[in-house]
C-alpha cells in the first residue's frame, strides 16, 4: 500500500497539471458556454416542452440544458479547472521565473556551433575589448548583457523580451480568476443547502406572501439573478429565480416601487425604447432615492443591479359586451373585466371560468393573402386567407383570455377591439387556439354599412330561431315563385324544404348540411343538391334579415351586392360559431390601460472577478503575441569572434533582426 499510494497520488498530480486536460476541460465549457447562449435559459419548462416536445424536453432537462451555468456538472468542471490551472501554474512558475533570470551562460562553443542562426567573424582586436563594444551595442538595442571571462576570451550571453513568459503565467492566472469568478455567481450555496435538505424549490401557484420560508433566500443570498413584473403604482421587495420546474423566491433588502412607465414606439408600432421612474425605499419605508433606468442603462442599489429587462400589461381594466352566440336574442349584457383576474360567466351552457391574461395596445400583423405565403397567422376558422395585399399595418388594440369550463378545459382567444378591412369588407375579428404552441384561428363577423355588428347579430339570431323558422321559409318559398305561377303544393314543399335546411343549418352550420346531403343524396346527384341547398339557404338568410329588421322596427335590408356580401358572410360565420369553442363573444368597448414594468434584479460579486481575469487575459495575450523573447550569445576567442541567436518564434523581424546583429559585429570587429 504504501509503494503504491505515492505512484497513485503522483499520476493524479501529473493529469491535473497536465495542459491536455486544462484543454479538454476548456473545449467541454466552449461547447457548453455556446449551448447556453443558444439556448434560452432559466426558462419555465412549460416553454421547453412546447418547443421541443416531451421526448427531447427530458432529455434536455437530464443533461442540465435549461440553467447550463448552473447545472452541477458544469460547476464541477469549473472547479476542475480551476484546481487543473492553479497545479499547472505551481508547477511552471517557478521554471517560467527562473527562465526569465537566466542569460544561459553555461552554453557550449559547441552548442553555439549547432544553432541555426550563427554567424563568424575574424577580429584583430582583444577579446576584452571586442566584448566590451559588442556589449555597448547590444544594450542600446534593448539587451540585457552578461560579460563572462572563459579559457582563451570571454562569453557574452543577451536576453530581450524575458517578459514574453510573463505572458503564460498571466493568461493562466486569468483563466483561474474567470473560473472563480463564475463560481462566485453560481448556485453553489442554493445547492448545498438544497442538498442538505434545507432549501425546496417551490412548484406551486400560490402567492409570494404565501410561499413558505425553505423555497425563500434571504437578502443576504451571495449571488442571484432574477425577475420581477410591476405595475404602474405598486411595489416590489422580492424577485422570482425560475429554477428547474419552480422557482424560488428571492427577499430583497429593500423595496423597489414603480411610479411610471413610458415606452416610445416606431411608426410601425414596434417599441423603440422603454425606461421606468423607479422610487427606493429601505425595509422600513424611508425613501432613499429616486431614479429612472433604461435598456442597458441600470440602476445600481446595495450592491444589486437593476436591470430595464421588458414591459407587460400590468392589470389593464376592460369593459366588455358580451354576446350570446347561439341564443336567438340580439341583445348584449355587459362584462368588466381586469387582466390577470378571472370572472366567473353564467350561461346556459353551464359556468364558466374567463381568465383575462394580456391587453395589447399595439398589434402589427401581416395582412398578406395565404398564410403558407406570407407566414401570418392569421386566419379565417376553416384556413381561408383574410387578404390578397402584402403588408404590414398596426391593427389597434386587442385582448387575450381563456374560458374554461367546469372540467376545467379551456380554449384562449384574442379579441380585437377595432374592426379589420379584409378584402374590401369590415369585421370584427376573434381569434382562437386549443394550445400556446398553436396559431391563432380566426372567426369573422361582418359589419354592415354603418360599421355595426348589431345587423349580423340579429340576423344570426332569426337563424337560430325556432319560432321564425317556418315563417323564414314561407317567406323565402313565398318569394322564389313568380307571382303568375303560383301553386300552392309546389310552395309548400319549396316551405318545408327550406324548413329543413334551416334547421339542419341552425344544429351545427355547413358540416351537418353536408353529412345530410352524404347521407341522402345519390353521389351522381350530391354537387347539383349541395348548390341548389346553399341557394336556398341564402335566399332564407336574406328572408330572415328582414323578418329581423322588422321586430326590430328597422327598415328592410337594401336588395344590393351589399346586403348579399353581409348575408354570406353572416352564415360562414354562424357556422364557424360551432367549431369557435365558446358560447359568447366578448366585444371590447373601452379600457383602462394599466402598465407594468419588467425589472431583472442581480447581484454578481464575481463580475468584478471576471472582469479582472479579462484584463489580466488580454495582458497576457499581449505578452504572448507581441513581446519576443530573443536570446544571442557571443564567444570571443583571440583573432575568433562566433555570433549565434535563438528566438521560440523564428519571423521575418527575427531574420532581420539577426542580419542586423551579424553586420554589426563584422563591423565591430574590425
């Protein structure tokens, strides 16, 4: 055992001061340093597993990727590195300091005759006095000189550029204090304590006040790096640290209050620059200061940084109409609402649950044709294209919310408040996916000639109605016989037959019109009955918005190109309202918008650390490439003078440097 234990402690020595290890260590933090740069990091993992899937999302999250700067592995290498350097810089300095004293005078004539860089000359002068002139020269081109007496003449050894090994032992130093410096800011004191039990990350939804002291770090937590959202008026005095499927709540050791946000946009609509008027207070509300900070502009508190990191909506209050889509009654109810609260909606569909999550003020969208082409998004309920003219334009202002019912199932929408022009007609526009990582579908509802959605909803409602049914299709069969050919079997069958498209319409809009049509119909005769039943529906439709615009004590709809757009238009929508995945529409009428800050909040003590190895790196890296350590040695004998020079870098400076040193002394010599 003991034979062997020096052996073993020996090779452990020599592998950790080994350069190929430091550099295997190196080239692992590259490839992960770029992995982290390209990856977005500390993200919740509901975003990675939206973007990557559950397979890869596990996958990804076993190696570390999310936190890559803070995963244990990449910690430990760290601290490879670190303990790797440190014995290599132990184990060379003291030969890289000793080199730097040395003039190599005990070298050979022999020796001197094998570099490849030698010159001779022949010299009538004394050794002592060709040595001392020799010398005076060397010393005016920068050398230090080392005059040593030898058997028959004398041994001038010159150095220049010694500093040149300085730069090795600065470039490692840097790398060592870079390493501690991310060692610093790292998670170690969460991990230990987390592994020791006496901290948790914290997985639930529940608020800061609630979350209990083992998922808290204290103010004086050595370092962090978290967020923080705070609205127009309110204040903060922790952060969130998003740490793997959680997050931890961070206590700050003061309160950062937000008195106004303002934020300047392009004429496109896209932000341009964002700053907030932050007010500081200590633990017991004394005010400390005032001070507002920008994009790459923070303010710096006790050590903290505060960075202007994004902007939100911070709880804007929306008023509402809410329209009730398959009821046949044409009127709204009123709805208010704030985003980031819920409300509770009674229907006859059952209670739901709308969940108001984001207010826009802005929305840019493409306004292209086919969404495969313009890569828009936006879309009408069924894939059809909402424009043929390419171009961006600032659509006003829109809502987003989710209603969930009482299985907890939830479809979200996005509302915009102001109709959109959409080849050549005006709607009102509502949006709808099943998941976050789906685009949004669009329904639209179209406006008539005063830009009112009033017109749409009643005719939407005498569709949907029972009790106008067979007076709609009376009407329709009433009007499609001309008034000289009038038979009164033939117009009820035209009645009952509109009747029954009617209804099969109003049960679930075009696609159970279709399944009738599979069902009943001969497949020779399906294209001839699918047209002739659109057409009896539309002339219906148009039936049925006059019938509306009488009880409504309206008058009757204008004959036009106008009123049939409206018409068709109103009955894709009526069927798109099937598949929408909600009882209601919710029209936003004003708001009240309140914004909300996003602060990120650091505290590195290891930045200064880092930024000292830089500069000790870039140092170093000057030293490396452009000091020349150049060596010459000269024996001088009686009537013999022999030049050679050595450089670890032979350049073309370097040949001519010689070139110059070697006419010198045949000059010298002389």
């Amino acid at each position: 055992m003991n034979s062997t234990s020096p052996s073993f402690g020996k090779s452990v020595f020599e592998l950790l001061s080994s350069m190929r290890f430091a550099i295997s260590l190196l080239s692992i933090l590259a490839v992960a340093s770029i992995i982290g740069t390209v990856l977005k990091q500390a993200e919740p993992y509901n975003n990675y597993i939206i973007q990557f899937g559950p397979f890869w999302f596990e996958a990804y999250e076993k190696l570390g990727l999310y936190d890559v700067y803070h995963a244990a592995w990449f910690l430990v290498i760290l601290t490879f590195l670190v303990v790797s350097t440190t014995v290599c810089i132990y184990r060379n300095a003291p030969n890289f300091a000793r080199e730097m004293k040395s003039f190599r005078e005990h070298v050979s004539e022999q020796s001197l005759n094998a570099f490849k860089h030698k010159h001779e000359a022949v010299t009538t002068q004394a050794p002592e006095a060709l040595a001392a002139s020799v010398q005076r020269y060397l010393e005016g081109q920068g050398y230090k000189v080392k005059n040593l007496p030898r058997e028959e003449g004398v041994l001038l050894a010159a150095k220049a550029g010694s500093w040149n090994r300085l730069g090795y032992f600065l470039a490692h130093s840097a790398i060592v204090m870079i390493c501690i410096g991310g060692l610093i800011d790292g998670n170690l004191v969460f991990k230990v304590q987390q592994l020791l039990g006496y901290k948790k990350i914290e997985t639930r939804d529940i608020p800061q006040s609630q979350v209990p002291a083992i998922s808290r770090l204290s103010p004086s937590n050595p370092s962090f790096r978290g967020s923080v959202q705070i609205p127009e008026g309110s204040s903060a005095d922790v952060v969130f640290l998003n740490v793997a499927d959680g997050y931890l709540v961070q206590d700050l050791p003061f309160t950062v209050a937000l008195k106004q946000f303002r934020i300047e946009h392009y004429t496109t609509g896209q932000p341009k620059n964002f700053e907030s008027d932050l007010e500081i207070f200590d633990r017991s509300g004394k005010k400390i200061r005032d001070a507002t900070i920008a994009v790459n502009h923070p303010l710096i508190q006790d050590g903290i940084a505060i960075y202007q990191a994004s902007f939100a909506d911070g709880g804007t209050r929306l008023s509402l109409r809410g329209w009730n889509l398959f009821a046949p009654a044409a009127s709204p109810f009123p709805i208010d609402g704030t985003v980031h609260q819920n409300a509770t909606l009674t229907s006859e569909a059952g209670d739901y649950t709308l969940e108001f999550t984001d207010f826009r003020p802005f929305n840019i969208e493409n306004m292209g044709g086919d969404a495969a082409e313009t890569g828009s998004t936006m879309s009408v309920l069924g894939g059809s294209p909402i424009s043929d003219k390419k171009h961006l334009r600032n659509v006003g202002p829109s809502f987003q919310y989710k209603l969930r019912d009482s299985r907890g199932q939830a479809h979200e929408f996005s509302n915009y408040m102001l109709p959109l022009e959409l080849d050549g007609r005006w709607y009102m526009m509502s949006g709808v996916r099943d998941a976050p990582n789906e685009a949004f579908r669009y329904m639209r509802m179209p406006l008539d000639a005063d830009g009112n959605i009033e017109t749409f909803m009643r005719l939407r409602g005498a569709l949907l109605n029972p009790a106008w049914r067979q007076e709609i299709a009376a009407n329709f069969a009433h009007q499609a016989l001309p008034q000289n050919a009038s038979d009164p079997q033939i117009e009820s069958k035209l009645t009952n037959s509109a009747a029954q498209v009617l209804a099969l319409f109003a049960k679930g809009g075009f696609q159970t019109l279709g399944q009738f049509i599979e069902e009943k119909v001969p497949t020779a005769e399906r294209e001839k009955a699918a047209g002739t039943y659109l057409r009896i529906l539309e002339l219906s439709a148009y039936e049925a918005l006059r019938i509306a615009n009488r009880q409504a004590h309206l008058p009757e709809p204008k004959p036009d190109d106008a009123t049939g757009w409206l018409v068709r238009d109103t009955l894709n929508s009526v069927s798109d309202m099937f598949v929408y995945g909600a009882p209601i529409y919710l029209q936003l009428m004003h708001y009240d918008e309140v914004k909300a800050s996003g602060l990120q909040l650091t505290r590195s003590p290891g930045k200064n650390v880092v930024y000292l190895g830089s500069f000790l790196l870039t140092l170093g890296v000057f030293f490396m490439l452009f000091v020349r350590e150049r060596r010459v040695w000269l024996r001088i004998k009686p009537g013999h003078a022999l030049l050679a020079m050595s450089s670890a870098k032979h350049t073309i400076d370097f040949e001519k440097e010689f070139t110059q040193h070697a006419q010198a002394l045949d000059t010298l010599a002389k």
